[in-house]
C-alpha cells in the first residue's frame, strides 16, 4: 500500500463494522495488513523517564500526577540534565532505540526551554531517537524543539471526541489538536493515541481511532493503553475492559493505521503472556520497556526479553540474544542506572 493509498477518510459506521467483525476475521484482516508494512516478528522498543513528576494543574480522571487528586505521589522539580543522560546511556544499554522524557505540565515554561532542548540534543547526540511530553506546545516551542533535534512528540487524544469532556475538563479537545498541529508544522514525527478502560462506549473507542486515521499524516506511532487504576483518583473503582476488547483496538488501529508503530502501552504488567502475544499478532509492534513508567508498574526487561524468545520476537535494532546474554545486558544497563535512581513516567500519559 503506498503513501497515497492511505486513507484519511473513515466514517465512523466503517470503523464500528471492524470492531463488530468476527474474532477469527478481524484478527486475520489485521496481521495480513501488518504484514505488508512491517517485519511481524519485529518490536520497537522505547525507554521512558520521568524528567518532571507530579503538580499537573490538569484533572484528567486516569492520571494519579494531577494535583487535585491525592494519590500519594510526591511531586519533582524537573530533574538535572545529567540525571536524564544516565539514564538514557542505560536505556540505550539495555537494547532501546527510542529514549522518551515526559514532565507534568500543562505547558512547557518558557524557563525551562533551554533545559529541554540541551537534553533533546545529548540523548540525540548518544544515536538515539528522541521523545518529548511536556503538554500543550505552541508554535514556537514546537520549532525550538524541533530546532533542537526532537523526532517525536506525544500528546494523547485519549477518548473520541464525545467522551472527552467526561475525562478531562481542563483543556479541550481543539487544544490536543492544536497542538498536534504545532508539531507537524515544526517538522516533527506524532506519537498520539488514547486510553481505554475508561468507562467509555465501544463507539467511544471506534470514534478515537478515527480522529487518528483521519488526520492529514497517520501519527507515526500510536500508544493504546490499558486504564491503570490508582487509588485516589476517580477512576479507581471502574469496572475491568474485556481483554478481548484491548485486543480488538489494537487490530482496528492496525487496519486503520496500516504504517503506524502501534504500541502495546500502559498495564502491560497485568497482561497474561497470552494476551500480549495476541496483541503483538493484532499488529502491536512496539513498547515501553523498564520496571516502571512512573506510578505505575511495567514487566521487568527480563520478563520481556523472556516473552520475546518464546514468541521468536526480535527488538527493533536486531536479533535478541539468549535470555543468559540479555540477562547480562540488564546487569550491565543497571550498573550504569544505579548513578541516577530515578522514577519512570506512566505510559497512561503517553
């Protein structure tokens, strides 16, 4: 399929029609497409880090870092450049080729721009691609970013366009659009995707994948994350998302997205073996990878590289080893890790 064969033009009623389709069917339609765009026993792998923790002025109802919600997390100052390199030297170590930074914030301020674009340009100097969620970007910081050598910048639609208002009431939709928009213009690469588990409507899911699929550009990677329920906020008594549903959204964002990473994201560490592999088969072609995203628990790197060789997965940059020799990796990783012990940000933001 080429560049202009994608479509941008789904209706609602068509994307519904693939969620409605018979298991066996839908996941068949999803491989052979995956198929076609990528290597299927290929996954990318991305490290994220915290690099601001906690005090957002936003009320997103799923995030335990809004300071309207008491969840017990203590909050961080943005965090030194140093700090940042470790851990990126660690994650690169560790076999990821992506290295993500996230801070809450509702917006970047404009004292800290010098701050952010220093570590854009080391972690990329270090042969790495680079990741930023910092919130909402205005044109002009989205070109310094840019500027400064920043490949991706997430920022999450979540929901369809519907259900947002009963997730978030601080910041509009237009405004994750507008700023999505920012990012194209600077010449930058999209991470957007959403959140499930919410309460939402199974059209609520089907209406988020197509403001996705109908952008100008597909986003370039597409986070699907599992709802993290943490006490103190107020989702933390929502009833559990059929697994088969999270397996169902993958698929779709597949079919939909056919050259998107999409990246099986937050609650990974409650996923059976089972599931993931489902996933992965769905289309899933990338994850986080680390103990930790920041409040919330991820597989262990051993875990996954486990996982991986069971499945004859191979990260991104390469065949994986014996689990002995990327037990050796880790160890390696770590030694480097432990300078800077620091939290991983929740990849239910991103």
């Amino acid at each position: 399929m080429s560049e202009l064969a994608l479509r941008h033009d789904w209706q609602r009623d068509e994307i519904e029609a693939l969620f409605a389709l018979p298991m066996n069917d839908l996941l068949f339609k999803a491989h052979s497409i995956h198929r076609q765009h990528f290597d299927p026993n290929e996954v990318q792998i991305s490290r994220l880090l915290s690099i601001k923790t906690g005090a957002c002025p936003e009320d997103c109802k799923y995030c335990p870092q809004s300071a309207r919600y008491d969840t017990g997390l203590e909050k961080e100052r943005l965090i030194e450049i140093e700090k940042v390199l470790t851990e990126a030297r660690a994650a690169k170590a560790a076999g990821a080729s992506r290295f993500c930074m996230g801070a809450a914030w509702r917006n970047p301020h404009e004292r800290d721009m010098p701050y952010l674009k220093d570590m854009v340009s080391e972690v990329k100097a270090m042969g790495m691609e680079t990741c930023m969620t910092l919130g909402m970007l205005n044109e002009s910081q989205a070109k310094e970013l840019a500027d400064a050598g920043l490949d991706y910048y997430n920022h999450n639609l979540d929901t369809s366009p519907e259900y947002y208002g009963d997730i978030i009431t601080t910041r509009t939709y237009q405004d994750r659009l507008n700023t999505l928009d920012n990012v194209r213009a600077a010449g930058m690469k999209v991470c957007s995707g959403g959140i499930v588990g919410m309460g939402e409507q199974a059209s609520d899911r089907a209406g988020l994948l197509q403001q996705l699929a109908n952008m100008a550009k597909h986003p370039e990677s597409v986070p699907i994350n599992m709802l993290v329920k943490v006490a103190g906020t107020p989702f933390e008594n929502l009833d559990d998302l059929d697994p088969l549903e999270f397996v169902r959204t993958i698929a779709v964002a597949r079919i939909v997205m056919p050259q998107s990473r999409v990246r099986l994201s937050a609650g990974r560490e409650k996923m059976t073996d089972e599931l993931q592999a489902m996933c992965f088969f769905a289309g899933a072609n990338s994850i986080f990878y680390g103990c930790k995203l920041l409040t919330t628990s991820n597989p262990e790197e051993n875990e996954d590289m486990t996982l991986f060789k069971r499945l004859g997965l191979h990260p991104e940059q390469g065949q994986a080893g014996t689990v002995e020799e990327e037990k050796a990796v880790f160890a390696k990783a770590q030694a480097v890790k432990d300078k800077a012990s620091l939290p991983f940000y929740d990849a239910a933001a991103l």
